[in-house]
C-alpha cells in the first residue's frame, strides 16, 4: 500500500524536492545532507537526482559512493565522473584496502 501511495503523490514529491535542490544546489554540503537522507529513507524519493548524488558522495563520502552504486540502479553510469569510477573500480578490485582516507581536502 505504501508503495502505491508513493507512487500516486510522485509528482507532487518530485515537484518538492526538485525546489528544494534548486536552492541547495550552491551549497554543496548542504545538498550532498538533503539527497543522503532521502536516499537512507526511500531510494526512489532521489532517482531524479541520483547522477548529482554520485557526485556529491564522490566529493563528500567515499565509502558511501561504493555502497550507492552497487544498491542502486538510477544512475546514469555515462554521466558518472571518472574519479568516482576509479574509486568505485579500486574499491571493489580491493575491498581490503578500505577508503576512509580518500576524501578530498
């Protein structure tokens, strides 16, 4: 049922969320916050903004990005920067090395 109402009042909840990442959009972390927690609620509340999330954990979380990529399928994997490949490829070639000190500065 849940699923069904989500679905029914879309275009009412892209409509708020698109608003609200229009005005974060210069304000990084702040946005990079919004989607993260939108995304740990409901996956499919971000599909529409899932090519600037990859983004936005590239720059703010790395071993976040690894986890998004590999549960979800909304990308576009043509728009995905090569950093954020080059993470997720090293990443997954050797999870032994973990990535907890590949954050920017």
């Amino acid at each position: 049922m849940l699923h069904y109402l989500r679905r029914k009042s879309h275009p009412l909840l892209r409509e708020k969320i698109a608003r609200v990442v229009q005005q974060l959009r210069s304000r990084s972390r702040f946005l990079f916050l919004y989607l993260d927690a939108l995304f740990e609620k409901d996956a499919y509340l971000i599909s529409d903004f899932a090519d600037t999330l990859v983004e936005l954990y590239a720059e703010h979380a790395p071993p976040k990005l690894v986890d998004f990529l590999r549960a979800s399928n909304s990308y576009n994997l043509e728009a995905v920067s090569l950093e954020s490949m080059v993470l997720f490829l090293i990443v997954r070639s050797e999870p032994h090395l973990g990535i907890q000190n590949m954050h920017r500065t």
